[in-house]
C-alpha cells in the first residue's frame, strides 16, 4: 500500500495492470488476507515503480518456479513460449522428475538467467543442498552495514528502527524498512533505489550519519567521489590534477593545494575554543 500510494497509482489501475477488472482483489492484498500469484509480482513492482526484490522479499536461493513467476509466466504460458511439456514443467517445478536436457536452454533464455542458475533452481527444487554465496560475493555495502548492525543491541537493528532513526535525524523519510533490509539481505544499492543515484546518495549519507562514520565507509564509489574532489579543487585553483611528463601521480600544485587544506584543518582543530567559564 505504501509503495502504491507514493508511486501515485490508484488500485484499479495497479488490478488493470494484472488483468484484473476489480481493484477488490488489490485491497486483498493490502489487508494481507490474500497474496498476489507469484507470476504477477514482476508486474505489481513494476507498476509501483520498486526492485520485486525490495517489494516482495525472498527468503533463500530461488528454485525453479521462483525463476518462472520472476519472469512473470504462468506454468501454461512457459510451456507454451519454449514448446515444452507443461505437465513435465510442472512436475520439476514439486521436485517429482527433473527437466529433459533439450529444455534447459530455452527455459534459462526465457527467464533471463544463466544455465548453472536454472540447474542449481532445480537442484533446489529436488531438496538438494544449494552452497549459500559467500561473504566475497556480497557488495562492500552489505558487508560494511552488516558490521555496524552487528555492534548493537538486538532492539535496535531491526531494518525498520534503522530506517526511522535515519528518517530522523534527517527530517524526512530518505530511506524505508524494505530498502534496509535488502541492503543488508545483499542487494546492490542501486538496484535498492531502482538506479537514482540522487536517492542513493542522500540515503548513504543519512546511513552514515545515523551510524557515525565517514559518508566514505558506506559509499563503494568512493574512489569516484574522491577524485571527483580532487577534479573539482583542480579547476577553482586553476591546477593541473596529474603530474606532467606521463610519469603519472599527483601534480606538485596539487600536493601543495591539499597539503594547505590540511594545515589549516589541523590549525583550526588545535585552536583554543571560548566559550562560558566560571565568573
């Protein structure tokens, strides 16, 4: 309902989206006395305008029928598009006979993922063991607010306390529950908020203040921003960034530049502060 409402779509037109003549079906889902069909829920994102992975959360590795509703087929209109057997889709979709090796191809062309995936989907369909990714395999955000999540007390970091604590020191709602949760689920960030860097950004800075770091410690485009920085003092102080001659590093005006900036910080860090004292 929230992301409904803050993408400015009514339910009738999110039940039209789905092919349905009544939003009724809509208000189910909102009161949580029915869920969508899992084929729908690419369109129910899509139409609120949030990643499906935000919006509907999954627990776990996806099997075979979690790679067809995410591509947004019925079982019927799978089968159909491949020219396969829909009693043999659905009979490795409950685990009971695996796929036929002529279809594996063209059912991971037409969920849109690799062929290793589709196997280890129907590994997972058939109960068998699916290695979890490894921590190497997670951005350097998850693993960065992981960590800081990890260094407080269980009442506090559930996603949706983080998300208000953030909210509130920022005066405005920059990031919500979900989108925590898939940050530290593994998400990348900029699928969490659908590729606007704008909302990405503020959101890293709101993270970073509520959890008292360097916006730096949170951003994995650090490295960017840095010489963004550095691109930015180059042109106000009419500098060249790079040294000449090809020898690359840091041009002699540069270092000159950022060695003042550092002087005079570490000057006005050591000066002595007035304030109120005892008549």
């Amino acid at each position: 309902m929230r992301a409904r409402r803050a993408a400015g779509v009514h339910r009738r037109e999110l039940a039209a989206a789905v092919g349905s003549k009544s939003q009724a079906i809509v208000a189910g889902w909102e009161t949580e006395k029915t869920f969508p069909p899992g084929e729908k829920l690419p369109t129910v994102a899509a139409v609120v305008r949030v990643d499906i992975d935000v919006l509907f959360p999954r627990e776990g590795p996806c099997d075979l029928a979690d790679l067809r509703c995410d591509a947004g087929y019925t079982q019927y209109a799978a089968a159909e598009e491949v020219g396969i057997s829909k009693y043999g889709l659905s009979r490795a979709e409950r685990g009971e006979r695996r796929l036929d090796d002529a279809w594996i191809g063209p059912l991971a062309q037409l969920y849109g993922v690799k062929k290793d995936q589709l196997l280890a989907a129907q590994r997972l369909a058939f109960g068998e063991a699916v290695p979890a990714p490894s921590s190497a395999d997670l951005p350097a955000l998850t693993l960065k607010l992981r960590a800081q999540v990890a260094g407080r007390p269980e009442s506090e970091s559930s996603p949706d306390l983080i998300a208000a604590g953030v909210n509130q020191e920022a005066g405005a709602e920059i990031i919500r529950g979900d989108q925590v949760d898939a940050l530290l689920r593994g998400m990348p960030a900029d699928r969490v908020f659908a590729g606007t860097q704008a909302a990405r950004a503020i959101a890293i800075t709101g993270l970073a203040s509520y959890f008292g770091v360097s916006e730096l410690h949170f951003d994995d485009h650090a490295e960017s921003r840095v010489l963004d920085d550095l691109r930015y003092l180059a042109s106000r102080y009419n500098i060249a960034l790079a040294a000449r001659g090809g020898e690359g590093g840091v041009s002699p005006a540069m270092i000159a530049v950022l060695s003042d900036l550092l002087n005079r910080e570490q000057t006005d860090l050591s000066a002595p502060r007035r304030g109120r004292g005892p008549a």
